[in-house]
C-alpha cells in the first residue's frame, strides 16, 4: 500500500483523498429515508466528486458534476418540471460535447442523465433505483480514471442504496403511509 501512495502523483493523491471524503457523505446519504437530506448530502458529495475528477483530468466528469451540483438544487425546488429537466438534459449535453476526450466519456454523461431524469421526476424507492444506476455509471468511470476513492464511494452507494430500497420496501408494506410521509418532506 505504501508503494501505491509513494507511486502518485501530487494531483493523483488529491484526487483519492476527494474521492474518500465523497465517499463519507454518499453513505450518509443513501442510508437516509428522507428524501431532501439526501440531496443535501449529495450536493457534500459531488463538490468532492467534482475536484476529484478535476485532479484526475477527467474534464467531461467534471464539469458534468458541476452541472449535479445545480441540477440537485433545481430538483429540489422544481420536483416534476418537465421543462426544467429537459434544460438541465440538453445542457449536460452541450457540456459533454464540449468536453468529450474519449470513448469511455460516455459513463459519466449517462450517469448525468438517469440522475437528471431520476431526481425530477421519481420519489422513494424508484428515484433509488435511478440513481443506483447512475452510480454504476460513475464507478465505471473511476474505474477507468483510476480512482481508488471513487470507486470505493460508488461502490458503497450502491451497496448502501440497495439496503435502502430494501429498507424502505420493507416500511412501506409494513406502514404504507408512512412512506407517503417520508417521500413528502
């Protein structure tokens, strides 16, 4: 492991290190049953997202984690705009096309998208759903980009989403309006 640290470079360390810190609040996220502070907690998250992408020169990644940022905050205020959405998508879209370096730049644009479709339009379990996929993406992005932390962090949300869904699964056949609640606030 040592050999591995020594190995970085400045900029490769940082990016790790990033990657680690989002790991932390990605976790307290998706293992949160209340929808707003998961966005909250996403919002943590993807600033260190967006500098570890940033110090791994992956400039598609990056600037479309910027766009998560506004997109979270959007989705907050505008749950279910069509028309808000539909900006966000082409704007992640002229964003990917002006930052598109390689082939594997496709993981990180998909990523941007089922999560712009999944936190306008979906609540609960399907939004969790959604955004496990996009955390599929994401890895598969740090796993070409080679980050370590990164990988670790989506590893743990989809772990983490998956004992969510479950969790919530389990609450809403047990006190089905309970869960109407939770999504509500």
């Amino acid at each position: 492991m040592s050999g591995f640290v020594a190995d970085l470079s400045l900029s490769a360390l940082l990016g790790q290190i990033c990657g680690l810190v989002a790991l932390g609040f990605c976790i307290a996220g998706f293992a949160n049953k209340n929808d707003d502070r998961l966005m909250v907690l996403l919002i943590s998250a993807n600033v260190a997202f967006a500098l570890m992408f940033a110090f791994f020169a992956s400039w598609t990644a990056a600037a479309l984690t910027v766009l998560v940022i506004l997109r979270i905050a959007l989705a907050r205020k505008f749950q279910g705009s069509w028309r808000i959405m539909a900006v966000i998508l082409a704007i992640n879209l002229l964003v990917a096309a002006a930052t598109w370096r390689v082939p594997t730049d496709i993981f990180p644009l998909t990523a941007a998208v089922l999560g712009t479709v999944g936190m306008f339009m979906l609540r609960g379990i399907p939004l969790r759903i959604v955004l496990g996929l996009a955390a599929l993406a994401w890895m598969l992005n740090n796993i070409v980009i080679g980050s370590v932390g990164g990988t670790l962090a989506e590893g743990m949300v989809l772990v983490t989403n998956i004992i969510t869904i479950v969790r919530l699964y389990r609450l809403k056949r047990k006190y089905p309006e309970v869960l109407e609640n939770l999504a509500d606030r």
